[in-house]
C-alpha cells in the first residue's frame, strides 16, 4: 500500500535536515521533476543528484525553519524560511514555498519558490551563451571581475548588462 503525502513529504524533510541526499532522492519518483525557482529546472534522479552535488556547497550553517505545512490529497505546501552563511561568508537569509505533489508514495514533482533576487545577487549564474574559449572568457574574467566590484558600483547599473546578451 503506498504512503500518502504527509508520510512521503515528512520523509524528504526528515533527509533534509540530516543531510542525506540519498535519502530525499529515495522518495523521488524516477521521472521525478524538480524546479529551483531561478536555478533551474531538472528531469530524472541524474539530474537531481547532479544539482544536489553542485548546490550542497553554496551554503553553510544553514538553519532551516518550516512554519507552516499544509497537505491537501496529493499535493503538499511548505512555508519555510532559512539562515546560513555562502561559501564566500556572506551572510544568507530567504524564505519560500516547496509545492510539492506525491503519486503513489513517491514525490513526482517539488517546486521551490524563493526571492530569487538573493539566489542572482549571492549565485551569479555562469553563461551558457557561448561555448569554448567565448564561455571560459566570459565566466572567469569578465563574470569573476564584475563580481568583484563593490555592489554600490554596479546595483544601479551593472545588470543592464543581461538585456544586451543575446544568442
């Protein structure tokens, strides 16, 4: 008899706040969709296990605060918020909604909203617009140097940059 979704939904948590990607993967359906709002979307247990490993680094002493749980049949709601420090010691503070949609005792789907300012101020994303030696240009010395630059220097007028980029 499979789990319902307060069952499922406690379990992921619970393999969150121990650590254990193995253990969230466990409750994921294979075909499993998972969207980070303003980081991505990823299709399959591969590509959530390769987001995982990338992102288990961008944060430490992170301390994760659910307020709020609300289960309705096969979809569940998550208010949290965060602290935690980047791996470059910035101070980090978000909060959000998991949406997430059980089938069958596995998570089919999580979407997780958050203020995707912080997530582009604090984890500038690195160009896919060009490829070789454009891209490695572009993502060490023009993205690394205007990372660099104090964010008073270029919160005004730095990101006006994006809308010139084109494919």
């Amino acid at each position: 008899m499979p789990r319902d979704t307060r069952e499922v939904v406690e379990a992921l948590y619970a393999a969150f706040f121990a650590g254990d990607p193995d253990g969230m993967v466990a409750q994921m359906a294979d075909d499993i969709e998972v969207t980070f709002l303003g980081q991505g979307t990823f299709h399959g247990i591969p590509a959530v296990q390769r987001f995982m490993r990338f992102s288990a680094g961008l944060l430490r002493y992170v301390e994760f605060t659910i307020h709020t749980q609300i289960v309705d049949g096969e979809v569940a709601s998550t208010i949290w918020s965060e602290t935690a420090t980047t791996r470059d010691g910035k101070p980090w503070r978000n909060h959000g909604v998991d949406v997430i949609h059980v089938r069958d005792g596995r998570v089919v789907a999580l979407h997780e909203n958050n203020d995707v300012r912080l997530v582009f101020e604090r984890f500038p994303v690195k160009s896919r617009l060009h490829g070789g030696w454009k891209g490695l240009a572009f993502n060490t010395m023009f993205d690394g140097t205007f990372n660099a630059l104090p964010r008073s220097w270029v919160e005004r007028y730095g990101w006006h940059l994006l809308a010139f980029c084109r494919k």
